[in-house]
C-alpha cells in the first residue's frame, strides 16, 4: 500500500489554516505561524529541525543560494515537524539525503511528499500539467510554483497525464529511478552504470542538448523483462546537471 502520510499531513495544514495553497504568503511566516522559528545560519547540513515542545526551531543553511532549493528543504522540514515529533528531537539533512530521494528512511519520504504536497498541491498542479510531456511544461510549472526543475519533475511523474521515466545518476552510476505507472518499461538496476549511448553520458562529456534526443529502449532498460516485447521501441531522452558530479535524465515515450 502506497504511504500517503505526507500527501495527507500537508492537506490538513491548509485545512487547519483555512488556505488552499501558499499562493503569495512567504512560506517562513506560514511556518512562524505553525510554531517553528525559522533562522539561517552557516552549517554543513542544508537544513534541521529541533523540537521543544509543540515548536521547533528550523535552521536553513545561509550559504543556499537558490530560493527554489531553500523553500523546499524548509518545507521538508516542516514535514518533520507535523508528523515527526517524538520520534526524535532533531532532524538533519544535508545534500545527499535530499537528493537521494528513494533510498532513504520512511521520515524522510514523508517529508518529502509533504514537501510536494504544500508546495504544489495536487489540485492545482494537476490541471496545470494536462498536456503533452517537453521540458517547456516543466520549466512552465517550475516557474509557477517557485520549485526546483527536480521537485517539479518528481511531482510530475506522480500526477502528470503523460508516461515519463526519470534517472538521477552520480558519476555516471544509478542512484534512484521513479517512473510513472504508465511508463512502458519499470525497472534499471540500482547502482548500475548509465548506459555509453544514452543523453546522460554525453550530459557528462560535456554535451549540453536543448532538445530531447532519441535514444533506444535497449539502451536504459536491457535489464527489464518487458524489453522482449519492446526491442524496437525509441524513446525521448533529455538531461539537465543536478550538480558538477550528478545529472537528472528524463526518459519520456514519443
């Protein structure tokens, strides 16, 4: 059964608050009023939280300069802060644990999913997103939530009407794959090495594609058993760099 705790939790925020969405409301004053303090300050974690009490103390790290970034690790933190209390009396998450989305701990995917849900709720994200798959629509819908390109991606995978697979890889090896459930094929190997001729190689020789690009269904998915009755299939494959070692590949049907 699929854990929609935090879908669920984020909800109840709003319900509580009497809003439908942040829409213009800072998110650090949405969080003050919930009961956690938010500061900055330099540390070598992204964000933490400490309980004391009912409150928290929420700290980011100052030296984050995308707003996108910061906004979600704050509401991953408020995350914690709603359903986690008791659990433990702090939460730390540093870069690592907030880009290794599916290999962590059951809190930290709660948190994330509230993180989605609070940022952009389903009922507006969803109506916005009809339409077929490009970049365009995610950068469109990025723009307009104010969310990272990989937040948005991720919450398009979950409520978007089109197949799409993504791929986050680290030095050219697998480290977490999610594909919508209508996506054709399911399956690449955890820690595998990215394939030679796919997009997300030549993204780390130094390739920089502003449209997606054919790439064969061999390539990404010789490890599927679906691949048998696909052998022919061509997909579309188009990546951006996460960071200077990790690059984000979205792998969509044409």
């Amino acid at each position: 059964m699929v854990n929609r705790k935090g879908i669920y939790a984020a909800r109840n925020v709003f319900e509580e608050t009497g809003y439908d969405t942040l829409g213009d409301i800072s998110i650090n004053d949405f969080a003050m009023g919930l009961g956690a303090f938010v500061k900055e300050e330099p540390m070598s974690a992204e964000g933490r939280i400490v309980f004391s009490g009912d409150d928290a103390i929420i700290t980011l790290n100052t030296n984050i300069d995308l707003i996108t970034k910061k906004r979600f690790i704050l509401a991953h933190e408020l995350g914690h802060f709603r359903m986690h209390k008791g659990l433990s009396n702090k939460f730390e998450d540093t870069g690592k644990t907030l880009n290794d989305w599916l290999a962590k701990g059951e809190q930290e995917l709660e948190a994330n999913d509230f993180a989605k849900e609070f940022l952009m709720p389903e009922h507006i994200f969803k109506p916005k997103a009809k339409g077929k798959f490009s970049f365009d629509l995610i950068k469109s819908l990025a723009n307009h939530f104010n969310t990272s390109l990989t937040s948005t991606f991720l919450r398009y995978v979950d409520l978007g009407d089109f197949p799409v697979a993504l791929v986050y890889s680290e030095n050219k090896i697998v480290k977490w794959t999610q594909f919508s459930d209508d996506f054709v094929m399911q399956f690449i190997p955890y820690n595998s090495k990215i394939p030679v001729y796919s997009v997300a190689w030549e993204t780390y020789e130094g390739e920089n594609y502003n449209s997606p690009e054919s790439v064969e269904a061999k390539e990404w998915f010789a490890n599927d058993y679906k691949l048998k009755y696909n052998l022919d299939l061509e997909l579309y494959e188009q990546c951006f760099k996460v960071a200077d070692n990790a690059v984000l590949s979205c792998i969509w049907t044409k």
